[in-house]
C-alpha cells in the first residue's frame, strides 16, 4: 500500500496494511481529517484491502473524524475488505462508547491483537 500523506507511516504485516500516524500526538483537527480525507480516496476503487489503523498517537477526533472513520470502515467493507482500529486512547474509547461505535468497529487493545484478529478472520472462512 502506497500512502504517500506525510503523515501516515504504512509498512505491511501478514497481508496487512497497518497505518499509524507517524509523528508523536496529533492533537490538530485539520491534519487528522486530512490524513482520513487521503486514505478514504485511496480505498474508494480498492478491492479486499485489510488495514488496521493504529491510534496510539490520536488524542483528539472531532465528530467529522469520527464520520470520515465511518466512511473507511463502509467503503473497505462494501469492496470485501476488512479495517479494523486498534490502541485507541481512553478520551477517544470513551467517545466510541457514547456514539456506540464500539459496536461497529473493532478496537482491539494492541497492534498484536488486531494482527491475530484478521488471522482469525481468515482461518475460519471457508476455502
């Protein structure tokens, strides 16, 4: 996955594109739905991707973040892949919870977690 932002650090594990931000505490709004508003045209016309999109270093994400999240999740699932989120911050957990996304994302804990998650996914669909 080619995601050239400046902002989004991209390496590939196990057929899995795991995005992170790349500098430490994004904090600024604009630069964070700039960077969604980037990766949502990359994904629009791209078949079966699997990403998982680290948040360690997101401490703020206004209601628009929230719906360019939305978005991601819809367009990766209706072309047949699979975006998952995982080491949300506690504000931003919280925020999940009162806006019961937690029911339509998952969010695991760690990186590792996630990681086993789509292996999961995988090994329990049929050949």
């Amino acid at each position: 996955m080619d995601l050239n932002t400046g902002v989004l650090k991209t390496r590939v594990v196990d057929g899995v594109a795991v995005l992170s931000f790349e500098r430490g505490r994004f904090e600024e709004e604009n630069e964070i739905l700039a960077t969604l508003e980037s990766l949502s045209r990359y994904v629009a016309d791209k078949t079966q991707l699997r990403i998982l999109l680290d948040m360690t270093n997101v401490e703020y994400l206004s209601s628009a973040g929230l719906g360019q999240l939305v978005g991601l999740l819809k367009k990766v699932k209706t072309n047949g892949g699979e975006f998952r989120l995982c080491c949300l911050r506690d504000a931003i957990k919280e925020l999940f919870e009162v806006m019961r996304l937690h029911l339509i994302f998952e969010t695991p804990e760690t990186e590792e977690e996630a990681l086993a998650l789509f292996q999961t996914k995988n090994a329990t669909e049929p050949a």
